[in-house]
C-alpha cells in the first residue's frame, strides 16, 4: 500500500533528505553505494555531515526507504530513480519550507475541542494487571509432579 506525501513533522526536513532529493531529482539512477556517496560529497560541502560516516549512511538509507513507500522513489533490483512529478513536488516543498520555515495551521476557535476522561495512572494499570495474574495462577488447578523413584 503506498502513501502519499501530506508533509513534514514539526521538526521539517533535514540535510539527508534535501539532498537525497537533489540528487534524485535528475533523470539518472543510482545504485545506493554511488547514491550516497554523492549525497556524502554534497554534505560535506555544505559542512552538513555530522555524526559520523556509517550513521549518515544508516540515516540516508532509512530516508530512501521511506522515499520509495511513499511512491516518490522507483526501486528497480538494486537501482533508484527518482518518480519525476512526486520527486519535482517534494523538491518544491522542501524549497518552499527552508525559504519560509513551518507553516502552522492555528484551530478555529469555534470548534469545540472534545473532553477526554484522564488515563489511568501507569503504577495503577500495572498493579491491577499483576494482582489479576497471581489470581489466575492461585486458581488454576495443580498439576500433579513426576516424582523419581528410587533404584
């Protein structure tokens, strides 16, 4: 099941993604070894590559991932390619959110906002939860032991 795009997180895009994306975004493939080497170049560049090696390339994977479930990434055996028109929007949001940063939607103030019962305190349900299984165990019934006899 794909998933389409509906945008960032609070915390936005990061470097990874940015360039993952300026990358994909030309019509050549890539194999991931190739992929992140020029996403590596381009952020040491921007002096953006922090972390360490090995985390940025566990970091970029998850990224390509995560582009290729959301339909924006083509993975053909072991080649990636970006998807032009997902990938060209991606770019532009991404534009648009370092130019002008998150853009928050306030709440009308004349939807009423639910009222929830507060849970249960943790200490609570975890008590509860343990007082029922030495019930369950206190009244099962006991299974007779295999008792050796001696030679």
């Amino acid at each position: 099941m794909r998933q389409k795009f509906v945008g960032f997180s609070h915390r936005g895009p990061d470097n990874v993604t940015e360039e993952l994306v300026a990358a994909l975004s030309t019509p050549k493939s890539f194999e991931f070894k190739a992929l992140f080497e020029v996403i590596h170049a381009a952020l040491k560049a921007r002096s953006a590559a922090s972390g360490g090696e090995e985390m940025l390339r566990l970091r970029a994977y998850d990224k390509l991932q995560s582009l290729v479930a959301q339909g924006q990434v083509k993975k053909t055996g072991k080649q990636y390619k970006g998807v032009s028109k997902p990938i060209q929007l991606l770019a532009e949001q991404l534009r648009d959110f370092r130019k002008n940063g998150p853009v928050f939607t306030p709440r009308p103030s004349n939807v009423a906002v639910p009222k929830t019962s507060a849970p249960a305190p943790v200490a609570a349900v975890k008590v509860t939860k343990v007082a029922k299984a030495i019930k369950r165990v206190k009244a099962a019934p006991k299974r007779p032991t295999a008792t050796r006899s001696a030679k």
